[in-house]
C-alpha cells in the first residue's frame, strides 16, 4: 500500500491536539498545538547531523500540510 506523505490525526484523550504524521523517513508525528514532535526513527550520530538541517524543513512542510487541509474543508 502506498500512503500520502502526510496524515492528519486525532484522538480525544487529547482533544486540543492536531497531529500530522509524516510517513516517509525519517517518519515522525508532530501535534501542532505545541510544536512536540515525537520521531519514529532510530538514528545514528551522524543521522542527527543530517537531521538537524532537514527537520525544520519537514515541520514546515506538515505545518503547511495542515493549513491546506483545513483551508480545504472551509471551501
């Protein structure tokens, strides 16, 4: 099965949370309402390296992932 790149999520044990999962590497879910990401990965030292100058990136790209979503079923 191939997945989106992205996929927004929710559980009510957390009502105020918006997560966004990213499901390519280095996966990882972040919920918007305060930034945590939580990586799915497990990374080497020189991983980290990399990953350093990648994650802003990516958690500006889940960020707009969601916007447009949401802009989405305003419409």
């Amino acid at each position: 099965m191939e997945l989106p790149k992205f996929i927004l999520g929710d559980n009510t044990d957390w009502p105020n949370a918006i997560f966004v999962i990213h499901t390519e590497y280095p996966r990882f879910i972040i919920n918007l309402e305060d930034d945590e990401v939580e990586w799915l990965e497990d990374f080497t030292k020189e991983d980290e390296k990399e990953l350093e100058s990648e994650a802003e990136s990516l958690i500006e790209q889940a960020t707009a992932f969601y916007d447009r979503e949401v802009s989405r079923y305003e419409d």
